[in-house]
DNA sequence: GACCAGGCACATC
DNA sequence: GATGTGCATGGT
C-alpha cells in the first residue's frame, strides 16, 4: 500500500521533472566535498567553493589536506560556515588517508553497516552527510533524507511531523526495493520538487505536482 | 531588509 | 530524549 504510493510520487516526480542526473561531480572525491559543503547550503553557493578548489587542483585528499587552515577556509568562503567547514573537510581528510590512504576503492570496500557506522564516527559527518557519500560517491544502496523529504512527506502525511532522520529513512528502506539507482533518483528528484515548490514559504507550494492525486491516496492540495 | 538554503555538534533542561 | 543555538555566504 505505502509501496504504491511511494511508487506513485516516484513516477510523478519523474515525468515532472525527468532525470537529474546526480551527482553532478567529475569525481568520487569531488561529490564527498560537495557533500560536506553543501550542509545546510545552496548548491550555487557550493559551486563556486568547488571551483575555486578545483582551480588550484586542489580536489586531491593529500594536496586538500595538506593545505593551512586559513586558505581552505579562504577558498571555500562562498559556501558559508567557512570555519566549521573546514575543520570538518579536515577531520574527514584526516579519517580517509589514515585509514584508507585516500583510496576511494578501499574505502569503499568496507561493507554497508560497519561503513555508515565509521562514516557517523568522523566529526561534521552526520546521517546525511553520511548516506550522501554512501549513495552518491560510492554508490551504496542508502536512501538519502533531507530537509525537504521531511517537510514534504510530513505535509502530505506519510510521515508524522517532527519525525526522526532514521524513522523516515526506514519509510523508504522497508518499502522499497534497494536499488542503488533507484535511490539516486528518487532523492534528487525530491530535492527538484523542494527547491521549485516546497520552501518554508513558497506560494507555488500550493501547486505541487503531488498534489490532486485520485488514486494514490493524497489528497492535500494546500499546505502551510 | 528579511528569509531561506541538499546539517551538525554542543549545551541545557 | 527533546529543544535551542551558533555557524555565514549569496540569492530572492
């Protein structure tokens, strides 16, 4: 039943908005950066940290970490929290070439749950930091959550408001097939749908595309 | 000028 | 365990 209404919003997602081809990075690396940069951030204010980074060559574990404070912190400037962000680059810098060599293969050869666990252990890495790098750097089957994924499928009641990140994340997980690319998409079209409708407040928003719906059992057309 | 954005750690109750 | 707060830039 849930499995058919998430099915539903999938392919309504999808014929909306098609495919979003995440994540839009040259590099493994590069998407574990962008992930750490774009907390609580908008993804235009991440690019141009990105490139300033990039500009330098400076997309590199050793040659990023081995980089002072002051000049990450200069570099990344635009994506703001440039301090705490740097210190975070850092610790996860430090955790990848001390225990993997800055190798994204061994890395990524650590199994599922032992993996996230190591993952949540580096400070400035939390739950979606977490299964960002999981899903969208190493390609695991982990559904991603975020901000809007929580205000939208609270509005539309499938989930109960206030609701914690492992809650709704198991929403997903138990009622979805794990699919590594499934999970890419259905994310990221989340994310398309937050960023045109879903802000806290948006008028647009009571024109979702998930709205109206006679069959699959949402029925909201107007939210707050 | 206010509000918001693809969070997280830490303090306090 | 829940709730509040600091962190900061750039776009609307």
């Amino acid at each position: 039943m849930i499995n058919r209404q998430l099915q539903s919003i999938y392919r309504r997602l999808y014929s909306r908005f098609g495919a979003q081809k995440w994540w839009p990075a040259d590099s493994a690396f590069e998407v574990i950066v962008g992930a750490i940069l774009t907390q609580n951030t908008g993804w235009s204010n991440v690019e141009k940290a990105l490139a300033n980074l990039k500009k330098r060559r400076l997309l590199q574990p050793r040659r990023l970490y081995a980089l002072p404070d002051e000049e990450m912190a200069r570099l990344i400037r635009p994506a703001g929290y440039y301090n705490i962000k740097t210190a975070r680059l850092k610790s996860f810098l430090k955790f990848f070439l001390d225990g993997y060599g800055g190798s994204i293969q061994k890395l990524s050869a650590v199994k599922l749950p032992l993996l996230r666990e190591r993952l949540l252990a580096v400070k400035g890495i939390g739950p979606e930091t977490a299964d960002s790098i999981l899903l969208y750097a190493l390609h695991k089957p982990v559904f991603v959550i975020d901000a809007y994924t929580k205000r939208i499928f609270s509005r539309h009641r499938l989930i109960r408001e206030g609701a914690g990140y492992d809650q709704v994340q198991e929403l997903f997980t138990r009622n979805l097939k794990n699919q590594e690319r499934f999970f890419n998409e259905y994310h990221a079209l989340i994310v398309a749908l937050g960023k045109n409708y879903c802000a806290k407040t948006n008028p647009k928003c009571g024109g979702c595309p998930l709205a109206f719906s006679r069959n699959s059992g949402i029925m909201l057309s107007k939210f707050t």
